[in-house]
C-alpha cells in the first residue's frame, strides 16, 4: 500500500479540541501532491496523524456555506 502524503497549505482553524489533544480543523491540504482542497479532519498535536474527514472542492465549499447561512442555529 503506497503512503499517502500531505501538505497543508493554509490553516482556517480549530473546530474543537478532544481531551486526547487532538483537534478538528478546517486547513487547506494538498494530498499525494494534488491540487490543494478544503478539509476538515481530526489531527494529533504535531500534525502528524489523522483521523476521517472531509475533503471539499472550492464549489462544495461554496455550496456548504450557503446551506451554514441558511440554517437557523
């Protein structure tokens, strides 16, 4: 199984903090050295692990925010 590789690019910020230390984040990530997309994902302390996420283009993005916008919290 080939590694997979990452770079993140630009950090939005923290969503939360676990008591393990752990944070999910919105970042800018460049994958296996692909276009860098939008991402929101559990990361240890050092950035070097993760957890599941989601992956956005700029539309979805777009279109995710507009849906946020739109709901009453």
């Amino acid at each position: 199984m080939a590694k997979i590789t990452f770079d993140i690019k630009e950090s939005f910020g923290e969503l939360s903090k676990a008591a393990n230390g752990w944070t999910k984040e919105l970042n800018l990530v460049s994958w296996n050295n692909r276009e860098a997309k939008y991402d929101i994902r559990t990361w240890d302390e050092e950035h070097e692990s993760m957890g599941k996420g989601i992956t956005l283009d700029k539309e979805e993005l777009i279109i995710l925010k507009g849906i946020l916008n739109n709901m009453e919290l």
